[in-house]
C-alpha cells in the first residue's frame, strides 16, 4: 500500500471517529449543561463557515457558484441532515443515531432507482430489501420503548441520501472550498428563523461544549473530503460505514448506553453489509484519485 493511499485510509477512519466524537460531546454535555441540538448544528456551521471563509481569504479566490441548484440542495438537505441526526443523538441513543444516520447509502440507491433510470441495478434493490429488516430491527425496540425518537435518526439517513447525491452534481463544476462555503452559509441562514427566540449568549461551560462538538463535525467533514482524494469509491464507502460498528461497540462504555440486543447487532451488521454490498456493485474497478 503506498503512503498516499494510507493517508486516505486513516483520514476516512479519523472522519468516522470525529463525526462519532460530536456525538459523543452532545450526549456527555446532557450532564453539564441545558443546549438545545439546535444550537449544537447553529455553532457547526458558525465554525465551519468561520474556517473555511479563512481558507478562501489565504488563497485569495472567491467561491464563485457555477450551479445553484446544485449548491442550494446539497446545503438545505445537509442541514435537515445533520439537525435530525443531532436531535436523534438528544432523545435517542448515541448508537441507534449513528447506525441510523449511516443508512443513507441505502437510501441513496433507492432513489437513484427512481432518478437514473439508465443506472438501474435490480440486485441493488435485493440488498436494499434486505437492509431494510436491519432498519427494522434497530427501530422496533426504540418504537416500544423511547416513543418514535429513532425516527429522528432514519429522518437523518434520508436527507444525507438526498445531500449526497446533490453533492455528486456539485462535485463537477465546484471544489470542496467553495461547496462548504455555501453549505455552512445556507446553513446558518436556515438555522436563524427557526432558534430566533431561543437564542442565547453561552457561558464558559456551554460555549466549551458547542465549540468542541463543532470542531469535532467541522475536522471530520474535512477529513472525509481529504479522505475520498486518495482512496476508491469503495474503500471509502467500507471505511465510513465503520462508523456503525463503532457506534455499536463504544455507545455503553463511553456514555452509559445500553448495550444493544442481539436483535439491534443483526440490524446493525445488516447496514453494514448493505453499504459494503452497494459500494461493492456501484464502482468494482474504481482506482484512486491522485
């Protein structure tokens, strides 16, 4: 394996970790402080825009917007995206939000069904079938005892799938630096009207907590960007699904979670597998890009 190469691994599995760390700081957080998971997604795209602004003004270049369809779609679901996925981590377990979110891939091949017509893969369906008794086993114990709440995290897995593919069209006419741009601008724009009368100058305690889960989102979605320059489709795919199985095994040691059932494990593997089975089939010959 040359070095380049394993820098996309450990940068793709550093992503995973961080997205899985923001998740973490909300759930620990719950113990110090009273934050709305609102204002958790407000402070990520005040940060990131922060930063990536910062990125632009040393390279001297405007983000010049070549497809606002484009940008605008991928930064509308992306903030419906991570607001789910962070209300599931508030009312849910910081597991079941995770596997969750992590089903977009799934999602994602079932709307390319109806979207690429020419693209259409019926053994695709039969793994999208499949994953689905994995979604159900992950929500039907949370159906009965947590009152809907990991529906916040499926929510998340379904506007991921539209963000991803909305950032396939950005991706040929856009580079990372302006798409982020616009997706953390959009994004506060969005967030604004809905927190407008709950919005709230952080002490120290608070301002510590948003600012490291943001940084935590923000290092991450970098990383993955980094990430998918040196490594396959699929490699990447298998990578950041790893994200399921850590979510799985840490979620009881590091915020009290409870442990998941032996139906919960088989719904989790069955993602799992479902996104290496679709990354798989999607691009088998795909080498790096250097």
């Amino acid at each position: 394996m040359n070095r380049a190469r394993l820098l996309g691994w450990l940068a793709l599995f550093g992503s995973g970790l961080c997205f899985y760390l923001a998740t973490i700081i909300i759930r620990w957080g719950q113990s110090y402080v009273r934050i709305d998971s609102s204002h958790y997604v407000l402070a990520r795209f005040l940060f990131g825009f922060v930063l990536v602004s910062a990125t632009l003004c040393i390279e001297r270049r405007m983000p010049r917007c070549h497809n606002l369809h484009a940008i605008a779609g991928r930064a509308i679901t992306n903030a419906a995206a991570v607001l789910f996925f962070y209300k599931a981590v508030e009312v849910s377990t910081v597991a079941s939000a995770n596997i969750l979110n992590m089903t977009y891939p799934i999602f994602v091949a079932i709307l390319s069904w109806f979207t690429l017509r020419s693209q259409r893969d019926i053994m695709a369906i039969g793994i999208v079938a499949i994953s689905s008794l994995g979604i159900w086993l992950i929500l039907a114990p949370g159906l009965s005892v947590s009152g809907h709440n990991d529906i916040w995290g499926l929510l998340s897995g379904v506007f991921a799938a539209f963000s991803m593919i909305y950032l396939t069209m950005c991706r040929r006419q856009h580079d990372s630096s302006t798409i982020l741009f616009y997706v953390f601008a959009i994004g506060i724009v969005m967030m604004l009207p809905i927190m407008a009368r709950s919005l709230f100058i952080p002490n120290a305690a608070e301002l510590f907590f948003l600012v490291a889960c943001s940084l935590a989102g923000v290092v991450g979605q970098y990383l993955l960007t980094y990430g998918f320059l040196f490594v396959t489709a699929v490699e990447g795919s298998v990578i950041s699904s790893s994200r399921i199985l850590i979510a799985a095994l840490l979620g009881p040691v590091l915020v009290a979670d409870p442990p998941l059932t032996w139906s919960g494990w088989l719904g989790a593997l069955l993602i799992f597998g479902a996104n290496v089975a679709l990354a798989l089939r999607k691009m088998p010959a795909q080498t790096p890009s250097q």
